[in-house]
C-alpha cells in the first residue's frame, strides 16, 4: 500500500492539463523501459477532460499509439455507441485522433453485446479478458496496469464502487456487474479494488467544489466500505490530482505550497 501524495491545482483547466502530460511522460518512461504500456481510463468530467487536454497537446506524438493497452476502470452498461458510455466519450475526446491498434482497446462490454442484458456474465467475460493479458510477471489475474485513473465521485465513489455497497466489500472477483447504483444507469460493470491495486499508480482525479467533502473524507482515515476512494491504491505510489476548489476542506499539511 503506498501512502497518497497530492497535487493541488489552480483549477480544472490546468489540473487537466498539467494531468495530461503527467501522463504523456508516464506512457514513453513505460514504452521505453517494457515496449509497451498499459493504462486504465475514467469517464466523467474529469477523466474526459484530461483526455481532451491529451488530444490538444502537442507532446502526445511522443507516444507510441499502437503499443499501448487501454482498459477501463467501470462502464455503463448500455448499447454499444451510447453516448453515456465511457468508451464513446474516451472516444470523442480522444481515441478517434491518434493511431491506436484496435486490438488494444479493451473496452467493457455492451448490454447488446455477446453477453445480452447479463451484467454479471459480461463482468466475468472482461475478467476472463484481464487474466489472459496477465503475464507471468504480473503474479495476479490482471496485468499490471502503468497508471489507473479514477474520478472521485461526490460520495467518495470510484469506479462504480459505491459506498456500502457489495462491489466495494468484493475482495476476491477482479470484475463484478453493480446492480442497483445510486446513480444512473443503475446497472453497471466495474474493476473491484483488488484489481485497481494490481496498479503501479492509482491517480484519483478530482475537481470542483462538489468534490471537497468526498476529499476531506476519503484523506481523512475513512473506512474503504463507507469511502471507496479510501481504498484505492497503486502498488508503488498513490496520486491525488486536485483543483484548488476540490481541496479546500483538505489542511495545508497534507500537501506542499509549491502544488498550488
């Protein structure tokens, strides 16, 4: 388990951007040093924004589009093509633009995919998916991811790990179907906290003032049951990317001046 760091922003915008060539660099020191890499994507504002900024930076032809492994931490589970879905958005922002290989792109499957409505049969398939790209290195059955990304969620929610919930008490499935979501779509897929600690870095990524409570309490010593952003960890280093307004119940301590 590695203890949180944080890095406050001045705002989204910049938290997205500066997130962005976080990434960049985390991606070629990856490809550099192993051929390829592999990173797990978040929807929502934040994590859509960072690929934007991705998409507008003129450091992404650094990366090797087509040795690169993305999956995705959770997923709607609606019709291929929704527009609510992760993939679509991650897509829109970002994917359309650059040479990724196709084969690479492990999205989460549809509710009009080979497993029909059954979200816990296409929870199982995705796992299935993760365990054959695990390599004996990996000593688990899910590879070891180079970043993670997660947005918090206003209740400390990551993924689609919601407080009190069964999916954030799974401690053996790599991939469970949520049922019964306190937001919608209530039916959804998502990586249990096992597999997000498979990571070498976990970066949470939070912005806006609906944010603020989730950080206090999640950095607060919370319990993973009640505050699942408690509970997630990277194996080498755990990061929290802020904005200025998502910190402002956090104390001074937790972070140095020189991140604002």
């Amino acid at each position: 388990m590695s203890a949180p760091q944080l890095v406050v922003h001045r705002d989204k915008e910049l938290m997205a951007q500066a997130a962005a060539a976080r990434l960049i660099t985390k991606i070629v020191d990856a490809q550099a040093a192993r051929g390829s890499a592999s990173v797990v994507l978040t929807g929502g504002r934040n994590g859509n924004g960072l690929l934007a900024a991705l998409a507008a930076s003129p450091a992404r032809d650094a990366i090797d589009w087509s040795r690169l492994d993305l999956w995705w931490g959770d997923e709607r589970f609606l019709p291929e093509g929704d527009p609510e879905r992760n993939v679509t958005q991650a897509r829109e922002a970002l994917l359309d633009k650059v040479a990724l290989d196709p084969s690479r792109i492990h999205a989460m499957p549809a509710s009009d995919g080979p497993h029909g409505g059954d979200a816990d049969s296409a929870a199982a398939g995705y796992a299935a998916e993760l365990a054959a790209a695990a390599g004996p290195e990996d000593h688990g059955p899910v590879p070891t991811f180079d970043v993670l990304m997660l947005g918090v969620g206003p209740d400390t929610h990551v993924a689609s790990l919601f407080p009190e919930l069964p999916a954030v008490r799974e401690t053996e499935r790599t991939v469970v179907g949520v049922h019964g979501a306190p937001k919608p779509p209530p039916t959804r897929v998502s990586l249990t906290l096992p597999a997000i600690r498979a990571a070498r870095e976990v970066w949470l990524l939070a912005a806006g003032e609906d944010k603020a409570e989730a950080a206090e309490i999640a950095l607060s010593g919370a319990g993973e049951i009640q505050a699942p952003a408690a509970g997630a960890y990277g194996r080498s280093r755990t990061l929290w990317l802020l904005d200025a307004a998502a910190a402002s119940k956090l104390p001074r301590a937790l972070y140095p001046p020189a991140s604002a």
